[in-house]
C-alpha cells in the first residue's frame, strides 16, 4: 500500500552509521527505508539535509511551581513549541513531588497542565522530595509499573534535599521496582558553608554563586551517591555534570564496572563562570546562574573528552527557565536576589537551543561525529529511559519522529528569534552552523525554519524499563 508520507534524497544518521535512503511512514510509524519509496500523499525533498531521529530532550522544567514567588517562563504550550522549533519531538519534564504531599497527587497535576497543550510527545521523570513510608512503599512502586520509569532525588535546596538515609532508602526501591535514579549531585552542607563565607565578605553578586556552588562540592556528592548505589546495587544517573572532578569521579566508577551514567548540557560546553560576571560584576550575571554552575575553559575541554569517550551518554539542555525581568518579583532580578545572589532562582532556557549548541561546536567544528550526535541527544535518552526502540530510532516500525537538518545553514542565536518563554537567552549572538530545518512528529511536520506551524498534536508516552536496569 502507499505511503502518506515519503521523505526523499536525505543522508540518514542513526547512532551507528549514515546512508542515502528515502523513508516512506504510514500511519504515524515508519513504514520503509529503501532506495525509492512508492508515490506518498505528501513527499517531502531531503536532499542536501540530514535526516535524524527527533531530538529527545530528556531533562527539562517546565511549570513547575516555585516556593520563592518567582515563576516559571514556559508552561507545556510554550516550552514544547520551543522544544518543536529546535528539532526536538519528544521531552522529559519532572513531575515534582511538593513535600507533605502525596506524589501520585502531584503526577496528577502535571497531567492536567499537559493535556492538550504540547507539540511534541511529553513523558515524566518524577522528583521524590518527601519519601515518607507511604511514598516508598506505595506510590513510588505503583507509579514506577505505571511507566513513571524514572525519578530524580536531589544532594541539595532546603525543600528538596534528601539525607544519605533517605537517598539509600529511596535507590533500595528503585532496585526493587527497577527504576533509573537521576542524581543531582551538590553537597548541601559545603554549599551552604561556603555561601555563609561569602554573603560575611560581602560578596553578593550573582558572580559568587559560581564560588558557593563549589566544583569540590559537586564531585564529593558525585562519589557519594555512587557509593550509595553501589551499596544498594542500583543503577543512577548523574545529572548535569558540570566540569572535570566530577566526571573522574564517574570515569572512576565505571573502571570498576559499577552502573554509573552520566548527562551533560550546552552551558558547560558554551559558558563558563566568567559569565556569571556579567559587565562589570553586576546583575547581568543572574542570566548564567544555573545549578551546578559553568567551570572554566580546562572543564569544557574535560566535558569534549567526555562526549567523545562515551562518559557521557546523554546530552540534555537542563531547560529551566526564568524570566530576567519579569512582572514584580517573578523574575531573576527581584529585590531579594539583589541582596545575595543565593535568591536568584537557579535556571537558564535551553531547549531550543540545546541541538544547534551541540552540532555547531560539536560536529560541525569536528569534535564529534554526526553519529555520536544523535546517540547523545535522541538514542541513548530513548534506550536509558525506557522509550527505545518506539523513539529514538530510524527503523522500520518506529515512530516516524524525524529531524531535517541542514548542516550548512548558518545563523545566530537571538532572543527576538526563539519560541520559549523568557525574555532572554543566554547563548545570545553565538553563531552557530547547522539547524534544524523540519520537525517532523509521528509523520506530521510541526515545524519549520524555527517556527511552529500545526496543531498540538504531542501524546503522553508511557515508558518502558530503562535498558541500563534491564
Ligand atoms: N537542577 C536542575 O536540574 N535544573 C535546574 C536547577 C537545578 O538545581
Ligand atoms: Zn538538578
Ligand atoms: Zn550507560
Ligand atoms: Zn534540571
């Protein structure tokens, strides 16, 4: 039978190798890749583009309330078109857990503020903050066989910080139901040391969050929770990795053959924390503050070796954004984060930005191939977080989530030009070669040229076992 859909001329990239093939999609799925697909509905001319498996961006935040009065910049709407637009087709956000309250109540939430508004599919890592007996015995479990595959636990911030007993106690049932703990890796007791040494020095610019959120404090939490899941035989990611300690610290690990896998994301391979100065140590700075904060140039190096080497198996953008200047009080710059920079909310946009960052400074300047490329930004985030091979995937039967991209094209990256929902980027004016021309989801195009041009059409997908529990 025909096609609806028929892609031609374009070069495949899969996470293994490349091939000039035309691919015919049926019904939502992939139906064929061969030399020439029969005549289709709609045929689509590839030729000069790549033709990759859709971005999956498996780390993002989008609605999630906060306790401080700021707000976040994207809701589903806003942050998956943004997503669409930059060549994404699947995304990952956190369902968070508010504490003393119960966590399948808060999945339910996310649900609602999901429903209908998203332009690329959607699943949800859950964030366990309050891991009560009623949360670890009933609610996590359940929702794990739910296909809530994946939960994060966080070293760190006064309302989601667990202790070494908690966390120990929460990877005990991740094993048991076979679940992926994300970590996020910071020690609470260095940061809040240090951020005590600092505010009595008077140093208070958004600069000196870079120096409270200590690389030493990153890489003691990063050997921590790998003893811990060492000592409870379970699987962890460690979640945006930020510079050079650290990542031996999972080098380390992995020579002893523990389950240990890593994520990095655009700001520690495009900013370091000289840009947390801002012009002249001023307020400027809070657009950079992220957490764990960029390093410096010697750890965007390390983080290269990293993506080339296979210890990091996932690139995702980290995507939580704020406003700069928002209304009273929502943004970055609200009166209290002018006193400390500890009350700037921590969180830069990047989701639409996250595979142009990638491609240009990685493949295009040689540093990794196209292949690695899709391995670190669709396939692996498929195979680790249970959507492989539905996503993730150039394969007969697989979803028809493409990405045209356009290795050539050239641009620069500009606020007034992107889709999210802040009113700043903080990869302004880096020019960047290689775009995604044409997203494509389960068959249908709901973007071009960086513009968002159909329907809401994203589904909830429920996942599957991680394939590093499995
Ligand atoms: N952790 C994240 O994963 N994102 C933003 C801030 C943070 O601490
Ligand atoms: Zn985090
Ligand atoms: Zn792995
Ligand atoms: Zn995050």
């Amino acid at each position: 039978a025909s096609c609806d859909l028929a892609i031609r001329g374009g070069t495949i990239v899969t996470a293994a190798d490349r091939f000039r093939a035309d691919i015919g999609v049926r019904d939502g799925r992939i139906v064929e890749i061969s030399e020439r697909v029969e005549g289709a509905a709609e045929e689509v001319d590839a030729t000069g583009l790549l033709v990759l498996p859709g971005g999956i961006d498996a780390h993002v935040h989008l609605a999630q309330p906060t306790s401080d009065g700021t707000v976040m910049a994207d809701d589903f709407e806003t942050g998956t078109r943004s997503a669409a637009a930059g060549g994404n087709t699947t995304v990952l956000p956190f369902a968070m857990q508010i504490k003393g309250t119960s966590l399948r109540d808060c999945v339910t939430a996310y649900h609602r503020k999901a429903e209908g508004k998203c332009y690329t599919d959607v699943s949800f890592h859950l964030i366990v903050s309050d891991p009560t007996p009623q949360v670890l015995g009933q609610e996590l479990p359940a929702l794990v066989r739910d296909g809530y595959t994946s939960f994060k636990v966080f070293m760190t911030y006064d309302d989601l910080v667990l202790s070494d007993a908690e966390l120990l106690e929460v990877f005990d049932v991740a094993r048991r139901e076979k679940a992926l703990v994300m970590v996020h890796a910071e020690g609470h007791d260095a940061i809040k040391y240090m951020t005590r040494k600092l505010e009595e020095d008077g140093r208070t610019a958004p600069y000196y969050h870079a120096e409270a959120h200590a690389e030493i404090a990153e890489r003691e939490a990063t050997h921590r929770a790998i003893s811990h899941a060492q000592l409870t035989d379970v699987p962890i990611v460690i979640v945006h990795v930020s510079g050079r300690d650290p990542m031996e610290q999972i080098q380390w690990a992995r020579k002893r053959g523990l389950k240990v896998h890593a994520e990095t994301c655009p700001q520690y391979i495009a900013l370091t924390k000289d840009d947390l100065k801002g012009l002249n140590m001023d307020f400027e700075g809070a657009k950079y503050v992220c957490s764990p904060p960029p390093r410096d140039t010697d750890s965007q190096a390390a983080i290269w070796e990293g993506l080339r080497d296979g210890t990091f198996e996932l690139f995702s953008s980290d995507h939580c954004p704020f406003y700069f200047q928002g209304a009273e009080g929502t943004g970055k710059d609200n009166p209290r984060a002018r006193t400390s920079f500890k009350w700037v909310p921590n969180g830069i946009p990047g989701v639409e930005t996250r595979l142009p960052i990638l491609f240009s400074e990685g493949v295009s300047k040689g540093r990794i191939s196209v292949e690695r490329f899709v391995a670190l930004t669709a396939t692996n985030p498929a195979r680790l977080y249970g959507l492989y091979p539905r996503k993730g995937a150039i394969a007969i039967g697989a979803d028809a989530d493409i990405t045209l991209w356009d290795p050539d094209r050239r641009d620069t990256i500009r606020q007034e030009k992107l889709n999210h929902g802040s009113d700043y980027t903080p990869y302004e004016g880096m020019e960047i070669t290689g775009w995604p021309v044409r997203t494509i989801l389960r068959g249908r195009t709901v973007a071009r040229d960086g513009q968002v041009e159909a329907e809401a059409t994203g589904q909830y997908q429920s996942r599957g076992v991680s394939e590093a529990v499995a």
